[in-house]
C-alpha cells in the first residue's frame, strides 16, 4: 500500500509539473507527455499480445508507439490544418491492410489476426484525442477533468468496494470490482468534476455549468469502468497481471491511463457542443 501511495504521489506531481509548464511556458509541452503515454503504453500492448498475434508485430508495434504521434505532431506543427489526424488515419488504415492481406495470403487464424492489429489502434488512438485536446479553445479544462475525473473515480471505487464489497461488477474480467465500488467511483467522478469547476469557473453555454459537469462527471466515470474493464478482458485474456513495472504499486503506464484515454476521449467531443 505504502509503495503504491508513494507511487501515485509522484504520478500526481509529474501530471502537475507538466500542467504548469503547460500554462506558464508553451502549452506544447503537453505534447511531450502525451507523446510519452502513446509510446510507452502501444509498447506494453504489443509486448501483451507477442505470443498471440502474427509474428514481428512486437517490434512493429514498438516502432509504431514511437513514430505514431510523431507524424501527428509533425504533420500538425509544419502543415495543420487537421493535416496530423488525416495522416495519422491513413498510416493505422495502411497497416490494417497490409495485415489483412498477410492474414488471407499465409492462412492465418482470425484470433492472430485480431490480436496483432491491438497494438496500432489501441491505445493510440484514443490518446490521439489528448493530442488533439491540447490545441483547442478548452483544451485545459479537458486535460484537467480527464486527469482528475479519473483519478477521483478510482479512489472512490476502490475504497468504497473495500469497505462496503458487495455483488461482484463483473467477475469473469475483474473478480474484485464490485458494484458499490462502481456506484462509488460514479460519486468520485462527480466529486471530481464539481471541485474543477468551482475552483476555475470555465464559461460553459450550458443553462446550468454545476449541473453540467456534474453530468459529465457521472458519465466520464462510468466510461473509466469502461476502460479498466477493457485492458482487465485484454490482460486476462494474453494471460498477465500488469501491463508493465514501469510503476510501482500500479504496474504499468497502460494500467494508470487504461480508463483516462477514454475519458479524454469523451471530453473532447462533448466540449465541443458547449
């Protein structure tokens, strides 16, 4: 427990350092933690699957976690434009064809096929939307609920479920979530949310801003449960415990971002109607 809080404490504080970078020097220095979360994390994936997807998709997915958000940013900085998205789609549509026709020509399994193609959608492209969120009108405010609404939500959880345990959530993926901890993550991401907007007060054309994000707290934490259950399914069906060590007491960067790259996701296209 002592390691995981030491842990968290420091995830908490590289997250802030980076926050304030991020206003005081260049908001482009976001771009370099977010680069990081894509290389780091398609790298955990592809490492996951190894055994089970077509061979050389390890190094393959390796490369791709690193020149990924690499052609999106380049293609943002020098063209714009929405230039990196549409590139960035055409080199994950590339890929899938190329597996496609390697699946079909040598006869191979659609389960081999299905996982080697992990690795190049998830988790870049939901965490393409973090780099796209950087760059918009509300972009603060949508990093900062995808960091907090997340964070809020699995402490809630967790403690709730230990104190109060109950029926299991889902107990084939995940035997030790349960459903007061997933009520009790809601109550975190709303809590979360809420305590955002009281303390920077952002301009939301919405009839009621508290009610607002409230919403958009209770939604966002149920897509964090989402999107733990969905590397918990990936974990127990490659057969491992943790994405990676890289964090102590967590395990890996997959395992600290697997419900945020959602949520992020989520942010950025509600904010966009407000």
């Amino acid at each position: 427990m002592l390691t995981r809080i030491i842990t968290g404490a420091g995830y908490v504080a590289v997250m802030l350092g980076f926050f304030l970078m991020r206003e005081l020097v260049d908001a482009r220095i976001f771009h370099l933690l977010t680069y990081f979360l894509i290389a780091w994390a398609t790298f955990e994936v592809a490492r996951m699957v190894k055994e089970k997807a077509l061979k050389g998709v390890y190094p393959l997915g390796v490369t791709f976690g690193i020149l990924f958000p690499l052609v999106y940013l380049l293609s943002e900085w020098l063209i714009g434009g929405g230039w990196g998205w549409l590139v960035s789609i055409d080199l994950v549509a590339l890929i899938l064809i190329v597996y496609c026709i390697y699946a079909i020509f040598w006869k191979k399994t659609s389960a081999q096929f299905f996982y080697s193609i992990i690795p190049f959608i998830y988790p870049a492209v939901p965490l393409m939307f973090m780099l796209m969120a950087n760059s918009v009108a509300n972009g603060f405010i949508i990093l900062l609920l995808s960091f907090v609404i997340s964070p809020f939500a699995d402490t809630f959880a967790y403690f709730t479920g230990r104190l109060i345990g109950g029926p299991k959530l889902c107990p084939k993926v995940s035997p030790k979530k349960t459903w007061s901890g997933a009520i009790g993550g809601v109550v975190g991401g709303i809590v979360g949310a809420i305590i955002v907007y009281f303390i920077f007060k952002p301009t939301i054309n919405f009839f009621s801003p508290v009610f607002f994000f409230a919403l958009v707290g209770l939604v966002a934490s149920v897509i964090n449960t989402f999107g733990d259950l969905l590397e918990s399914l990936l974990k127990r069906k490659v057969g491992v415990k943790d994405s990676g060590k890289l964090l102590p007491g967590h395990g890996g960067v997959l395992d600290r971002i697997d419900g945020t790259q959602f949520v992020v996701l989520f942010l950025y296209l509600i904010f966009l109607l407000v």
